[in-house]
C-alpha cells in the first residue's frame, strides 16, 4: 500500500505535535521516523492509524483520503513500546484477536494463528498470559498479532526500545527480514539513528514537529542538509568546527588557528564565505598520523574496536577513531590527518548546508 | 497513563458518541440542579430558602431546627474553635514526637488536646439531646461525631506515646512492639465500635429490656425474641423487602449506573468530565435530612411539587402526591442517586489507570468503541466491579436512614420497610411510646450475622486474597 502524508498536522491548543508533515511511502518500503523526544513521531504514527484527528492536512492510503476512516476499517497492524497485549487473554487469545472482530470462522482463525506463531517462534506458548513471558518473547506476540490479519500496512512505534542490547540486535534484522518476506509497507518510528539506519530503505528525520529530511539512509549520512541532520546521523557523531574558508593562490584553505586545511576545490569553492563557517568531519575521517595537525590528548574512551579519542587542538576538539594499539594517554602529543573529500560546511545563522543545497 | 481518552475519535459515528454523552451529561446536570437545589431558590411559587427552613431556628447553639420533627446537631463555633485547638495542639506534639524528645509541657498539652473536645461536646450533645426530646428524635450527627472522632484520636495519641516512652526503657518490648502498633488503630476501631457492640447486641437480644419494664430487673427469656421475629406476620413481607431494595438498587444504581457513569464520562472531554462527576457527587455530600426534603418537595402535590409543576405545564392533569404513588420508585432512586457516586470514583480511577495503548491497539486490531468496552475495558475492571458490588451489598443491607425520612417504611403498612429499619422502630422508635430493646436487637443481631456470612462468602468466591498482590521483593 502506497502511503501519502500531505501538510499533515496536529495541535492541542498551543501544543504542536506534528507541524505540516509531508512525505509518501512507497508500496513495499521500510521507512523509519527518526528523531530526538517529543519531535512528534508518535503523533503522526497515531494519526496515521486514525486514533487521533489531524488538525489540518491529508492523508491518502494508495490515492484514496483515509481521514475519516476509523482505525478498525484500515487495515493496519501496529506495534508498540510497551508491547500493549491484553492482559487478561492468552497468547492464542492476544493473537486471534483481530480475527475474531474479522468473524473468521473458528477453524480458519486456529490455523492462522498457529501459522503466525509458528513464524514468530512462540508455537509453545500459546497457552501463556503475558505476565507469564518475558520482554522478548512478548515483543514476538505483539508482533504475531499485528501480522495476523495480513495488514496493507504495519506501523511501529519504538517497539524494541524496551529490549536488551543483544536481543534488539537480532530482532531489529529478524523485523527486517520478516518484512522484506512479506512485503509489506512499513513505518518505524525509533529515536535510535543505527536503528533507522541499518532498518529503513528511507528515514524521515523529524525536529519539532516537522520533517527535516526524507531520504535515503546513505544520503543523510554522505550529505546531510543541515546541521542538525548532520549532528543527529552518525555514531559517535560528527564534529564541528568554526572555521574560515579562503582562497590561496588557486587552493581553497579551511583556518583556524592551529589549523590550516587544503581542500577539494569542489567542496572549497562552495564553502568559501566572507564570514565564518562550520566545518564538520566525521571521527572515521580524522586519523592519528605521523604528519599532520598537531593537538593534545584530552580524553580517551574505549570502545572495543576503537578508542573514541578526544584531541584538542587550539581550543577546538575533535573525536577521533583510534587504534587500541596505539596506546594513548591522555596528555600525548598526537598528530592529525584529515580526509578532507569527506568535510561538510555549514552557514552557521541558517544552519544549512553549504554543499548540498 | 492515566490521562483520559484523548485520542479523537475519527468517525461520524464516534462524534455520535460524544453528542450523546454531552447531552445525557447535560441532562444529568440539569436534573441534579432542579431536583436537588432550586427549591432552595424559591424556584416553587414563591416559595424559597425562607419558607422550606421555616421554623428553622439557625443561632450560634449547637442545634438547628428543621421544621415540626426534625433536629440536626451541627456543633457550635465554640467546639470548631476547640477542635482547632487541638489539632494545633496534636501537631505540636506530633513535632516533638519527631524530635523524640518529650516533656511534661507535651504531656499537658496532650491531655489538654485530648480532654477539652471531649468536654465541650459532653455539653453540646446534652443540649442537642434535650432540644431533640422536645420534638421527637435527634437526627444527623455527623459533625458531631467527626469533634468525637478526633477527641478519640488524640487520646490515642497520648497512650501511643506512653507505649512509645515505656518501650525505649524496655528493649525487649520494643522488637515486637512494632507489629502490634501498626494493628493496633484498626483492632481498636474494631473491637469498640464492632466487636464489642456485636456482643452487646447478642447478649441484649436473650432478654426482655424494654421501656416497659424498665426499672425492674431484666430477665433472659433465651429465643422467645428470635421466635417471635419469625413468626411476625410481616415478616415475610419485611425480608421480601429488604431483597429487593437491596438488589434493586444494586444493580440499578450503585453498580449499573455507576459503571455507566464511568464508561460515559471516560469518553467525554476532561473538563466536561469533572463538572459531571461533581454533579453527581451532590446528594452524597448533601446532608441526608436536607436531601429528603428536597426529594418530598419533588413529589409533593400542587402547588408545591416540581414534578407536578411540569406535568402542568405539559397538560397532564393526574398530579398525586407522587411519594405515596409509587413509593419504591423513589425510595430506590433517594439511595440510588447517593449510591451511585461510590461506583463512580472507583471505576473511574480504574478505567483510567487502564494503559492508553492498549485501547490505541485494540482499536486498530478493529475494535468499535463498544467493542473495545466489552474485550478490554470491562474485563481489565473485574476487580473493581466484585469490590463495589461486596461493599455496597453490605452497606445498603444495614442503611435505613433516607428510608427513615422519606417514607418510615410507608405509605400503609410495611410498603417499603426494610429489615434495617424494623430493627431501628422495634427498638427506638414506636408510635405506642415502648421501646423494646432486646426485641430489636434481635433484628438487628440477625443482621449482622446476614452480613458477616456474605462478607465470607463473597472473600470466598471472588478470591479476595488474589486482590492483594505477591510482594515483587522475597521476603528474607
Ligand atoms: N495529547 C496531547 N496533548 C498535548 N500535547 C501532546 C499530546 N500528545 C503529544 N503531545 C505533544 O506533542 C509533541 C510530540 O509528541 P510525540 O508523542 O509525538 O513525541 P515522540 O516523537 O513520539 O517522542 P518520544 O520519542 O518521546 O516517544 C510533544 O511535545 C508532546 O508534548
Ligand atoms: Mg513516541
């Protein structure tokens, strides 16, 4: 089912829980809500469900407007945070739920059921309240319930934010493959950006109630828009420094004190402004070198793989990757190679990007 | 979680839904009002505030005439003052407690918190009783009880204290003190105002007390007190009664209605909600001889009668005294409309605390709004609807007082009597001017044997002891 959000709004009095939504989903895609609290991911979830009333704005469901429909004639299945299950029926009961509304016939709903279960894993707890399981295990019957009356559409809101980090792992690629299988047109509201990033064939980044950006996952990450894009997309994120773009000779320069960067000339010539700018750089492109941009350690966290090292330079600080190996300390002299085909400039009143717009 | 249902319902017939409760709403509103305050407003010809307290003598004593028979106890601005007094008192010593430093000064104050109240209303009460005898019987002592209540209290205080004092010199007393302090309010509410009058009641019920043989030595005549009861020739009628005011009201009102109330306003705006469940709460926060006589100026006969002032208007020329028309109709709705408030609360605070996303889900696993009443909401309110059922059974089984001031049992003879009430009149009230206590207390004992047999039976069936949750942390 092809999914069209146009201007879509909604406000209590003064509050504003989503501010002109407008995007459309493909039939068959995976798109996930990105963004921090309260950016009014739930809302537009809620409203595409039709449990709240927008204040203004369309929504169309494969070119018809779905407004007025209630929730029941949408034919969407829905999973939430907290799992939501019936807490007086079993797992048998939970799941043939929306069939027994349907008034499929007794024989036909076992089945059904049974098949769901099966796929889900839960075959031998169907007899269970869900006190009697654990988060995990819930979280599958949630999931067998929103499958079962084969949705046009499935709509999840933060459904593996209760998880521990491991299970989330195997069930984020377990969602994934299950809806690559079925093909069924998804939205997957999450604040976790690897979530949105490893899952969605596109993500909507979302701010106050408004979509920043819509697209691909690699598109957000290679360029993003704007500032907050930038900063929100990418583990550890992206650093930023206040820089001063000007041409040398026939080379653009990025400057600031204790730095002096040759750039492309590509990205110079747009970054170049007679004001200063914001020079963001990504920790995986700053590597320690023998030569290079000379800074202090400040601190360093270990994270396995990598050790995430903080390295001042002059004032600024940049996160950098580092190999374990190399053993810093903190207060090691350390020197600085940039990628520079990777740097983003941004205009620091508008907070867009000089590059990609 | 325990916001309201604030998802906007989306379909025409959802908008349906909230017209229809604002209007019942409405409704709701708009009868309370005229059923229970304007004919203080003089709304009835002419007639107001003035001419329904006339006779009503309001001064600064501690009683306030109401009409030919009827006298409430209110206590006087001196006691409030007291009371006060020792409430400050009672914190001052609470403080202290605190500091767990104690002196003589808190003792006195103590004593004085705990004594003065008691005093004051000794002489009140007289003075309420002595105006009460002049004109029949002494209704409506509720404030008073609230000054004896807590004069109770602070003499608990004291001996708590004492208990307190004696333990830190005895340590041994002390480690299993407190198991016994956190029982102690209740096993002493229980033995004095259950225990103790229950066995009272018993040993009263084998003699033949009464007014007219007072004075003279009393005599244990065994069950000649249960043999007669049974034997009355209204007995039949009385115990036909008592079951269908009980269950009547129950399953109209203190249950049905309530639930009804609850689901109606869980689905109306939060605001609407409030004002509507405030309304309903009116009759049980108006005093119960002032409610009654609202209601009998609702049934009265022309010109006084509300319910006949609108049958005039419409026409209808058939305008009886509508109490002695259809007596249980109103003996059922007085208690009703107080009853109902209990329900309310409760299945409100239940509905509500019920998780949003659950409702969000099962209206998108295609659930209509009534559906998701049935699968989800009743059911999740089991508990809350076995222990209002419980309760009220046992708490309508033993009322009688708005049947008292409404229809004493009439009109006729035994129309509306109820089991409660025969035991009051046998004992303190007769038209003959006897008194016959042991023949009372025997209703009454069987009564409360009645009402201790369901409270075990319903603990039984219904599981109470599954109502009380395992503790989450092992006990080491
Ligand atoms: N019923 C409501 N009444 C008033 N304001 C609301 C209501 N529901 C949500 N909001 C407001 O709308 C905004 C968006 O809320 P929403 O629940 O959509 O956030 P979210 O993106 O899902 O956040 P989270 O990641 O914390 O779940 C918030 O500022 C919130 O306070
Ligand atoms: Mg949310």
């Amino acid at each position: 089912m092809r999914v069209e959000l146009e201007n879509l709004t909604k406000r209590w009095g003064d509050a504003i829980g989503a501010d002109g939504v407008n995007l459309e989903v493909d039939h068959g895609e995976f798109v996930a809500f990105l963004g921090p609290s309260g950016c009014g991911k739930t809302t537009t979830l809620l409203m595409i469900a039709g449990i709240y009333k927008p204040t203004a704005g369309v929504i169309r469901f494969d070119g018809q407007v779905v407004n007025k429909l209630a929730p029941k004639d949408r034919n969407i299945g829905m999973v939430f945070q907290s799992y939501a299950l019936y807490p007086h029926m079993n797992v048998f009961q939970n799941i043939s739920y929306p069939l027994k509304l349907k008034k499929v016939p007794q024989e036909e709903m076992r089945k059904r059921v049974e098949r769901v279960a099966e796929m889900m894993g839960i075959g031998h707890l169907l007899d269970r309240k869900p006190a009697q399981l654990s988060g995990g295990q819930q979280q599958r019957v949630a999931l067998g319930r929103a499958l079962v009356k084969e949705p046009q559409l499935l709509l999840f809101d933060e459904p593996l934010s209760n998880l521990d980090a491991r299970l989330r792992l195997s069930m984020r690629s377990e969602i994934k493959r299950l809806q690559l299988d079925l093909g069924i047109t998804s939205i997957y509201v999450t604040h976790d950006q690897v979530e949105a990033m490893t899952m969605a064939d596109r993500i909507a980044v979302m701010k106050d109630g408004k979509v920043q950006a819509y697209d691909r996952p690699e598109e957000l990450y290679d360029r993003p828009r704007t500032l907050f894009i930038a900063g929100f997309i990418g583990n550890p994120p992206m650093n930023f420094v206040d820089v001063e773009v000007v041409q040398v000779d026939n080379t653009f320069h990025a400057r600031r004190q204790g730095l002096d960067l040759p750039l492309p000339a590509d990205r110079g010539e747009k970054a170049a402004q007679d004001r200063p700018v914001i020079m963001g750089i990504r920790p995986e492109d700053v590597s320690i070198a023998d030569e290079g941009i000379a800074g202090e350690v400040y601190v360093v966290e270990p994270l396995g793989r990598d050790d995430l090292v903080d390295v001042q330079i002059n004032g600024a600080h940049l996160r950098v990757l580092a190999d374990p190996a190399l053993n810093l300390r903190i207060g090691d002299q350390v020197k600085l190679k940039i990628n520079t085909d990777k740097v983003q400039f941004f205009d620091p009143q508008t907070e867009l990007s000089l590059l990609w717009n | 979680m325990s916001s309201p249902q604030q998802s906007d319902p989306v379909t025409p017939s959802g908008q349906k839904a909230v017209l229809v409760g604002h209007g019942l709403a409405l409704v709701g509103a708009v009868m309370a009002l005229v059923g229970f305050y304007l004919p203080w407003l003089g709304f009835v010809g002419g007639r107001g505030l003035v001419a329904t307290l006339s006779g009503a003598r309001i001064g600064a004593g501690p009683v306030i005439r109401l009409g030919e028979n009827v006298v409430v106890f209110r206590g006087s601005p001196t006691s409030y003052l007291v009371v006060v007094a020792a409430v400050i008192a009672l914190l001052v010593v609470g403080l202290a407690f605190r500091r767990r430093r104690l002196t003589g000064w808190d003792g006195l104050t103590l004593i004085t918190a705990g004594l003065l109240p008691l005093l004051v209303l000794w002489g009140q009460f007289g003075a309420a009783q002595r105006e009460a005898g002049k004109v029949g019987i002494l209704i409506q002592t509720q404030y008073g009880l609230v000054l004896v209540y807590l004069a109770l209290l602070a003499v608990f205080a004291a001996g708590i204290l004492h208990v307190r004092n004696y333990s830190r010199q005895n340590p041994s007393f002390r480690n299993t003190l407190g198991a016994y302090a956190f029982m102690s309010p209740a096993t002493f509410l229980v033995l004095v105002f259950f225990l103790i009058p229950v066995v009272l009641l018993a040993v009263l019920s084998l003699t033949d007390l009464s007014s007219a043989n007072f004075g003279e030595p009393w005599n244990f005549i065994g069950l000649e007190n249960y043999r007669r009861m049974f034997s009355d020739r209204f007995f039949p009628k009385i115990l036909g009664n008592t079951i269908f005011y009980v269950v009547t009201t129950l399953v109209f009102f203190n249950v049905g209605l309530a639930l009804v109330l609850a689901l109606l306003t869980a689905h109306i705006n939060r605001r609407a909600s409030f004002f509507f469940r405030l309304i309903w709460l009116l009759p049980r926060i108006t005093p119960s001889v002032v409610y009654i006589v609202m209601w009998k100026r609702f049934t009265q006969v022309p010109p006084y009668g509300i319910i006949n002032q609108f049958a005039g208007w419409l026409g209808i020329d058939y305008q009886p005294y509508w109490l002695n028309e259809a007596p249980w109709v109103f003996v059922i709705l007085v208690n009703g409309f107080v009853g109902a408030s209990f329900g309310m609360i409760i299945f409100t605070s239940a509905i509500e605390a019920i998780p949003k996303d659950l409702i969000t889900a099962a209206k998108v696993d295609g659930a209509s709004t009534l559906q998701v009443i049935r699968d989800i909401t009743l059911p999740m309110l089991r508990w809350p609807l076995l222990f209002v059922t419980t309760y009220q059974t046992l708490s309508l089984l033993v009322s009688f007082e708005y049947i008292l001031l409404l229809t004493q049992g009439g009109p006729g003879l035994y129309t509306t009597e109820v089991w409660a009430l025969t035991a009051y009149k046998r004992a303190l009230f007769t038209y003959f001017g006897s008194n016959q206590w042991a023949y009372g207390a025997a209703w009454g004992f069987v009564l409360v044997a009645i009402g201790i047999v369901l409270s075990i039976i319903y603990l039984r069936v219904f599981q109470f002891d599954q109502l009380v949750q395992e503790p989450k942390i092992d006990v080491l």
